[in-house]
C-alpha cells in the first residue's frame, strides 16, 4: 500500500483551522501558512523535490518555508525545494502533538514583505 502525500500548504491550513478557534482567527495569508508548517514540520517528516523524498532533519532545520509554504529556502546557496509535502496518515499525530505542546498560532508574529517602491515615477 503506497502512502498518500498531502501537499504542505493543505496541511498547513488544516492544522490552522483545527487548532484555531473560529473567533480567534486571523486573516489568511502566506505568512501564516509558513509559520504553521514550520510548527507542523517539528513534529513531522517533509517531503519535497521531484520526485518527492523524505528531506532530513537537519536540511529542513537550515531552511526556511516561505510562499505559503511551497518553497523551503536556504541561505547558504543550496538550491531552494519545492513539490513540499508530509504524508496524509502523520497529519492527526502532529496536529495532536500541536495542540499538546499548547502553540497558538493567534500570537504568531508574522513577517511583512517589504513594500517595493518604484525607482522611476510614472509621467502625468
């Protein structure tokens, strides 16, 4: 029997709405997406790349999930990973751990993309 993947953000915005109450909920964004995964990929095995592969620990500790989650970034010049998933059946048991381990997504300090700003001024 093969195992079947769920894509990270899926996963990532299950865990959210089933640890969050609905009263207590933020607004959707990428940022929040990355800041649940990372929670969730403590407790977890990731997959990524293609084909898709078990990433080791180490590797997704040197890296930073960003774009909702879709794309596990590093700083040291190492190509950066996508195609990111956990399997289906390890969903339930980190979403437990989660809950147990009492993190509240609610207080997540998320990060602002910088607000770009046009070098050359439209003409009027």
């Amino acid at each position: 029997m093969s195992e079947e993947f769920l894509p990270l953000p899926m996963a990532a915005a299950v865990a959210y709405l089933r640890l969050v109450s609905l009263e207590d909920r933020g607004p959707a964004s990428q940022g929040l997406l990355d800041v649940v995964a990372s929670a969730l990929s403590i407790w977890v095995p990731l997959y990524g790349g293609t084909p898709r592969l078990r990433l080791a620990e180490e590797l997704v500790a040197r890296g930073r999930l960003c774009n909702g989650a879709t794309r596990l970034r590093f700083r040291d010049g190492t190509p950066p990973l996508e195609n990111l998933a956990i399997l289906q059946s390890d969903l339930e048991a980190g979403i437990r751990r989660l809950e147990h381990a009492g993190v509240r997504f609610t207080d997540a300090m998320l990060e602002q993309a910088p607000r770009r700003v046009p070098r050359v001024l439209p003409s009027t």
